[in-house]
C-alpha cells in the first residue's frame, strides 16, 4: 500500500470501510462479528502471536461472535495509514508504537524520553498503573482508544560502523519514527534524524539513504536489518511500549458485555506477550550474533548524560511536564 499514491490509498480507506460494514453485520444478537486488526511486524514476531491470542481469547470469550482477523507485515499500509484507517472505521483495530501515536495524543511523547524507567519493575507499574490507562484513553478524541500495552523492549541502535560512545554517533543519518520526540533525541546525539516507514527501511539502509537505525532485538533480527548494519550497540536509550488500539467507531458499536470481553482479552493477550518476549530478546541477540554481527554494550551514562536536558525541557511542557514528575515518583 506504501507505494500507492494518495487517491488511491483514500480509495482502499473507502473500501475497506465498504467491506468492514458488511463483515460485521447488521449488529443482531448472534451475529458474528468480523474484526480486522492489522499491524506492520513480521507473523514470527511475539507481537503477532499477541495478538493471535487475544483473537483466540475474544472467540472463546465471545462464543465466536466476535472473530479478530489478524493482518501483519504491512499488508493493510503502515502504521501511520492504519492508524487513519481506524480513525475513519475503516478496520478496527491496529498496533503502533506509541511514538507514532504523538502526533494524535501528546501524552505520548513522554515514553519518547531518555531514560524515563528506572528499570523493569518501574517500566510495568507504570503502565499498569493509573497513569498508564489515562495515557491509553488520551487519544478518543481522535476517533479511537487504547486497550493495552504490548512489551517492546528497549530500542538501541544498529548502524553499519561501530557507536561505542555518543560521540561516534555524529554525522550519521538515523532512520526513526515520525516523532517529534525521537528527532529531538537523535540530534542531542549530533546524528541527522531521517523519518522512513519500517518497511521500506531495509532498502533504505542497502542503498544508503540512511546509516542505522534504532530499535529492539526482535525487531533488528525479523527484519533482516543484521544483512546490512553489523553493528548493535545496546545503549538502550528509551522503553516505549507498542499500543493495541481500537477505533471509537467500533468499540461503541459493541455491547457493554461485549467490550468487557474485548479488554479481557486485550489484557490476557499483553500478559501472553509479555513472557515471550524475554525468550524473544535472547533468541534475537544470538542470531544476529550467529550472522556476524558485533553486540557493543556501552556505557550507558555517557549517553544519558548526553540527553538529560531533554528532561529538563519536557518539564516545561504543560502536558508531558506532569507526567514526567509523576512517573519518576512512582514506586513498584
């Protein structure tokens, strides 16, 4: 879908909706409803098997009246078209990292921060925490709703020469998402921030547009992206989490029974993709080893110290300034 222009991705929106309406029903007691849910990961990745348990959590939950459709890989657009495609209720429900979701909730661009966890027991009574759940339901404005987090690591970055310290990160052409937090990070670093859709990212890298990127083992390892940057260094400089979100159309299409079931199973699914994602992270690491790649673990407080003032400048934001002081107060 990447490579259709404008119009014609306004059409297949118009489509989708057209056949979303139909898969769906008339909304009669019994009727099954058709859920598509699609996202831009590889089928291996412990974020697909997600949400396949979630689909298979919600059948049985629902009698089978409620039947998700998983699309992974792009096959639906990127996670910026498939976030406009739940907006217009064109599919139901997506996965995108939260950075991408900054630009429709600004609440979002506080898991953007450096550093923002202390460590694994904060990231997760954060998240689950109360001002986990007022981050999800910030964007209903915008035409949908977050219903749980999804384990995405920590991003570190992948380059094609070697980033043993900050400084050896200036000049180069990072790839990162489309999030104004993520451009203001790279430059802190001195590196030139290139936003490219994850899926075109390995040409992008093969042909030199940019010279690394940034994010997660899984995600390093599924794409392939070790065939061309044999460098990983684990600096770990942010934790944002992966969002299961649902479009407001459709999630007030539901019963309230019906809703309660979609939750459990969103919530039954995060636990379920959760444990796999340590498993993940190892087997990752080891197969990019395996294809020649050099893991560098860095030291991490020469590039903490080199981003600290973004804090700083985020606690004059009126709305990512509180809830940077109030996830460094809580307690796990």
């Amino acid at each position: 879908m990447n490579h259709l222009p404008p119009t014609r991705r306004a059409f297949f929106a118009c489509l989708s909706l057209a056949l979303l309406a139909l898969a769906t029903g008339c909304g009669r007691p019994g009727d099954v409803k058709v859920i598509k849910l699609a996202h831009g990961l590889d089928a291996k990745h412990s974020v697909h098997q997600g949400m396949l348990h979630l689909a298979e959590r919600l059948a049985a939950k629902s009698g089978g009246t409620l039947r998700v459709e998983v699309y992974p890989s792009g096959q639906l657009g990127s996670e910026r078209e498939c976030l406009e495609l739940v907006q217009l209720g064109g599919i139901a429900m997506t996965k995108v990292s939260a950075s991408v979701l900054e630009g429709f909730a600004p609440e979002f661009k506080v898991f953007g921060l450096p550093y923002l966890f202390r460590d694994e027991a904060h990231k997760t009574a954060v998240l689950a925490g109360p001002i986990g759940q007022e981050i999800l339901a910030a964007p209903q404005s915008k035409f949908m709703r977050g219903l749980c987090y999804y384990d995405s690591g920590s991003r570190s970055f992948y380059t094609k020469r070697p980033v043993r310290s900050p400084d050896d990160l200036k000049g180069m052409k990072i790839r990162v998402q489309e999030s104004p937090m993520a451009f203001a990070l790279i430059r802190a670093f001195g590196a030139s921030a290139t936003p490219i859709s994850f899926g075109e990212l390995y040409t992008a890298l093969q042909q030199g547009v940019v010279d690394g990127a940034e994010n997660n083992p899984p995600s390093f390892h599924l794409a392939r992206h070790y065939e061309v940057c044999k460098f990983y260094s684990l600096d770990e400089h942010t934790s944002v989490p992966d969002v299961v979100i649902i479009g407001t159309h459709f999630w007030n299409s539901l019963t309230k029974q019906q809703q309660q079931w979609m939750q459990e199973a969103a919530d039954e699914s995060a636990v379920f993709q959760q444990k796999l994602w340590s498993a993940s992270t190892a087997e990752s690491l080891a197969a990019v080893v395996q294809a020649g790649v050099e893991i560098i673990r860095p030291d991490k407080a020469l590039f903490a110290a080199r981003v600290a003032a973004l804090h700083a400048t985020a606690r004059q934001d009126p709305v990512i300034g509180p809830l940077d002081r109030r996830i460094a107060e809580v307690t796990p």
